[in-house]
C-alpha cells in the first residue's frame, strides 16, 4: 500500500462530517417521527375521550330535552288551558282569596263527612271565612284545615274508623287505659 492510495485528512474529514451529518439528521427524523406517533397516540386518546364524554352528554342532553318536551306538551296540552279558565272566572283574585275558599270550602266538607248538618257546616264555613280577617285567623285556620284535610284523608281510606263510631272508641280505648294491669 502507497502513501499515495490513501486518501487525504482533509477529505477523509470531510466524509466523515458529512456521515455524521447524516446520520444525525436520520436520527433526528427518526426522533422527530417517534415524538409525532405519540403526540398523535396521545391527540387520538384525547379525541377519543372527548367523544366518549360527548356522547354521554349527549344522551343525558336527549334524555333532558324529551323530558323537556313532555313538560311543555303537558304545560300547553293540560296547564293552559286550565291557567285560561282560571283567569277567566277567578280574574283579579289572589292567592290569598283561593287559599281563602278552598279553606272554607275543607271546613264545610269536612264537617258534613264527619256527620254535622249541612247548614251548621255552612254557618262555621262563614265563620270561618269572617275570622280569616283577623290578623292572626288566617294561618292559624289554613293550619286547622290542612289538620282536617289529613284527617278527612285518614278517615276516606278507611285508615280511622267513621266519624260516628268515635265516641265508642274513645270510650272504649278510655276504659281500657283506666282497667288495671
């Protein structure tokens, strides 16, 4: 082998330089596409969370707006109508004044179901309806009537025996309280 075969430093360094050149860029593609296929894995993963979130918002949002739906059919098919009609007859009234009548109105059937006459029913519905105007009758009747609602309820589904049969049910739960042990 010559000195003169072989070739010179320079050029030797030349190749080398641009082997590594080379080579680094190769590994820097390579590297540039390992970081791309994760950031895509890792967009992919995202999307497919975010979808997956979406679509449960989205059948809650569907289960939502069919409630939705059936409230306002019901609010125009049922409501107002029924609104209409009161507005019609019951214009101007408040809702102290139907609160007002329809404690009268408990009062006076609540005392027919419990066996008083009818027109003593009405005299205590008018009574009932004058003391509403003392400052204090008022709560404290709408109080009494929403007792004698539960009562009324009680006694119609047969949960309380008659009204008529109370004073001997009183009279025997009293006899049995007061008989020794």
């Amino acid at each position: 082998m010559n000195i003169s075969d072989t070739p010179d430093l320079p050029s030797l360094e030349a190749k080398l330089k641009a082997t590594q050149k080379e080579l680094a860029e190769s590994i820097l593609q390579r590297d540039l596409a390992i970081r791309l296929v994760r950031r895509q894995t890792l967009v992919n993963a995202q999307f497919h969370r975010q979808l997956m979130i979406s679509s449960r918002l989205r059948m809650v949002n569907l289960s939502w707006s069919i409630h939705q739906i059936l409230y306002h059919r019901l609010r125009r098919v049922a409501l107002k109508p029924l609104k209409q009609f009161i507005k019609q007859h019951f214009l101007g009234m408040t809702r102290h004044h139907i609160l007002l009548a329809w404690n009268v109105g408990v009062y006076v059937v609540a005392l027919t179901v419990f066996g008083v006459a009818i027109w003593k029913s009405l005299v205590v519905g008018v009574l009932v309806f004058a003391s509403t105007f003392i400052p204090y009758g008022f709560r404290t009747l709408l109080w009494f009537g929403v007792m004698l609602q539960m009562v009324l309820l009680a006694v119609w589904v047969h949960a309380l025996p008659n009204p008529q049969e109370w004073p001997n049910a009183l009279h025997n739960m009293l006899a049995w309280i007061r008989s020794p042990a």
